[in-house]
C-alpha cells in the first residue's frame, strides 16, 4: 500500500461502546499488521450524527491523501449505501465483521482494494454472539468492559438495534476475568457498558440479571475500590441490582437513565416499556436505598405529536425524578423507524423546546452543585487537575495530581458547571 508504514488513523463518533470497539479494532489491526488506512467508526443516533461522520470521513481523506479510508460502526451498518457512494470511502465493514480478525487479515494484504467486496455488510440480527473477550478494557483514568450488545427492544424512534442487532451478553466468568485483570494493572474505577445494559444475562444459561453480575463482581474482585455501571432501562432493573444499590458502597451513587419523555401518551407512542409515574417511583427508591444518589436522564425534545402540554410533562420530570444531568436530543427523524412516519413536530420548535429543557438542566445542576460546596469527596482523577466524584460530579483541582488517582479534597466553590476543590 502506498500509505505503509504508520498505524491506521482511526477516528471515533458516538457513544462509549463504540470507543470501546475502536480500540479493539487498533489492537485487531496491529495483529494483522494493517498500515496507512484511515478507519471511521460511525454513530447513527441522529441525522446529525450520520452528517458528522460524512464531515469526518471528508476532512480525514484530505489529510491523508492516498490513504484508503474504511468506514464502519451503526451508520455504516444502517446505511451502507451511502458511505459507498462516497468517492472518499474505500471499504464499508457492518459491525459484526468490524471485530472478526479475518476481516483486518484481508485487509492487510497489498493492495487489497481490489481484493475484497467493497461493502462487507451482513445480516446483524443473525449475530448470537458478542466479542467482549477481545480486550481487557480501554481508557486512562477509568476503564470500561463491554458486557453487552444490540436490543431486543423496538422504540418507534431507534435506529440502534438495525446497527447492533439483538440483545447478547458477555458470559460473567469472562468480565470477572477481564475486570481483575483491569484491577491487578491499577484501575481504581471499571464501567460497565452496553447497549441495553439491563437486559444482560436474558440470553445466557440460567437468565442471570445485571444485579447478579454487579455483586459477583464485587464479591470477586473485592480490591476494585470503584464500579460503575452505565446507562440503564430503569423498568427493568431487578431486585438484586436495588440490593446492591442499597448494599454495595463501592458501587457508585449514581445511575444514567433512559427516560426519554415525561408525559404517558409520548411514551406509549415513542413504544417505551415504562410510564412516568414509574420513572418517578424508581427515582424515590434509589433514592431511599442510596441517600444522595444522582441521577442522568436522556430526554428527546420535539418528538412527532409532541404538543406543549405533553412537553411540560418532561419539563416537570426533572424535579419530579430529582434529575441532576440530562443529556437533551432534540428529535431527529431516522428513516425506516415508525417515528419518521408520525405527524413532526415544526423544526424550529424542536430546537426551542431543546434549549428550554438544556437550560432547566443547567439549573438542577447547578443546584447539586451548590449543595456539595463545603462537603470532603474522594475523586477519581481524570487528569492533572480535573476528577469525578463518586456521583460523577466534575471536580477542578487546585493543583496536578496523578491521572487514574483515587483522592480526598474539599469543595470549596462551583462555577456553575463544576465543583471547584480547595
């Protein structure tokens, strides 16, 4: 190839899953000693998402002139068609053939553009299997282990299982494996991570639930000061998860929650599996189990039929369910979901209703963060002078501390955005 001679270029969008298997694709690559290609792992969450990876795709092919570009990840599996009509893009590879090492293999070979199909695309909902044995984990400061991935589910406005495929979970032997050796390398804090991470162990004998992984794990591994588990269904967290809540300190105060819509008519249309009151009742009991718990929350703004009455539903949520942070979507119609179809909400009032949620997210923030001023937290250290707190409260640090660190600090301030410690 003409571009030999230097490790690929990769390039990330989307979630934590994805950078977790951008890293297992550096590791397959090197294994099959591909060089000079330039590797974009696509999300396709939003049009806008799908938008950006065809922005990056341009601006990575001019920087590296010559070099083949692959295009992969949910985009790329959802709508392989038009990355291959890009005349930037060399090889477009589904999800599933992205971890196999017989897919990089190929590509190492000579010229290998003319040696394989241009789209290597196959069926994801026939994939059984997922590959979270392929690496021990990624990140500096914290590390992340991949349990799960795909969905069973089919929210009216997801794209997401069309590129992930169905549900299937990492066998628990396998991740209690993976996080001791994460903790024997120093990693004070592991993150478990998946696409429906409360469906895992649905698929694996016996049907175990993910509050039967965390407390194996914890009972496992009883020198990992910190787990954290990622974003969860609350409808379907279990029993032993709520123990563990309630039980497990090393477990970490604070839960991301797929809520999407406050008002009960939008949830049922948007085909969710929980109603308001039920998110609200989760909230309380966390809350009751875990004094001073903090709670995320994904909330799509401007979702088809969405009136303003219905949209207040979401705005009263917040206080409601005691929501801390919110990551706020804007509804972003995606071709061949139910949704796309609905009656849509004007654009501009989307956008309106968006910022109008942002800015009551701002304010719960900015309330939890004066209530930690004056209190002492044991921060994880994500670089010289920036940490989290237990419930993921973004900390500055007077003075540069080692990354990956586990320290004690006052609080002496908040800016608004973060705690500031003495």
């Amino acid at each position: 190839m003409n571009a030999a001679a230097r490790p690929p270029v990769f390039a990330t969008l989307g979630c934590r899953l994805n950078a977790y298997e951008t890293e297992a694709m550096r590791a397959l690559t090197a294994s099959a000693g591909l060089e000079g290609a330039v590797v974009v792992n696509t999300c396709a969450v939003t049009a806008e998402a799908v938008r950006k990876a065809k922005q990056e795709i341009r601006r990575l092919a001019r920087a590296n002139p010559g070099a083949p570009v692959i295009v992969t990840g949910c985009a790329a599996q959802t709508e392989p068609e038009t990355f291959a009509a890009m005349p930037e893009v060399t090889r477009v590879l589904g999800n599933h053939e992205k971890m196999q090492p017989e897919t990089w293999a190929a590509l190492a070979v000579p010229d290998f553009v003319g040696e394989t199909e241009r789209v290597q695309v196959a069926d994801i909902m026939a994939v059984r299997e997922t590959a979270g044995h392929l690496i021990d984990g990624f990140g500096r400061h914290r590390a992340y282990v991949q349990v799960q991935n795909g969905c069973d589910h089919r929210c009216t406005f997801c794209i997401i299982p069309f590129g992930r495929g169905n549900s299937r979970s990492v066998p628990a032997g396998v991740v209690v494996e993976q996080v001791q050796r994460l903790r024997d390398r120093g990693f004070n804090e592991i993150v478990l991570t998946g696409v429906d991470l409360t469906s895992w162990g649905a698929d694996l004998p016996g049907q175990p639930r993910l509050g039967d992984l965390v407390l194996r794990l914890l009972r496992l591994v009883p020198d990992l000061p910190r787990l954290r588990i990622s974003s969860i269904d609350s409808i379907e967290a279990d029993p032993r998860l709520m123990e563990a809540i309630a039980t497990e300190p090393r477990l970490m105060p604070h839960l991301h929650l797929s809520l999407q819509h406050g008002d009960d008519l939008i949830l049922k249309r948007m085909k969710r599996r929980h109603l308001r009151d039920d998110a609200i009742r989760f909230c309380e009991e966390a809350r009751r189990l875990r004094p001073g718990i903090a709670f995320g929350a994904d909330i799509i703004a401007g979702f088809p039929t969405e009136t303003e009455a219905a949209f207040a539903g979401s705005l009263r949520l917040v206080e409601d369910c005691g929501l801390t942070f919110l990551h706020v979507f804007p509804f972003s119609a995606r071709k061949g979901t139910p949704a796309a179809r609905m009656p849509q909400v004007p654009g501009a009032l989307v956008r309106e209703r968006a910022t109008r949620l942002r800015a009551l997210g701002d304010a719960a923030l900015a309330r939890h963060l004066a209530a930690a001023v004056g209190t002492e937290q044991t921060v994880l250290t994500e670089g010289p002078r920036i940490a989290r707190c237990a419930d993921f409260t973004e900390v500055a640090l007077p003075a540069d501390r080692p990354e990956g660190a586990l320290v004690t600090v006052r609080i002496a301030a908040s800016d608004g955005r973060r705690l500031l410690a003495a």
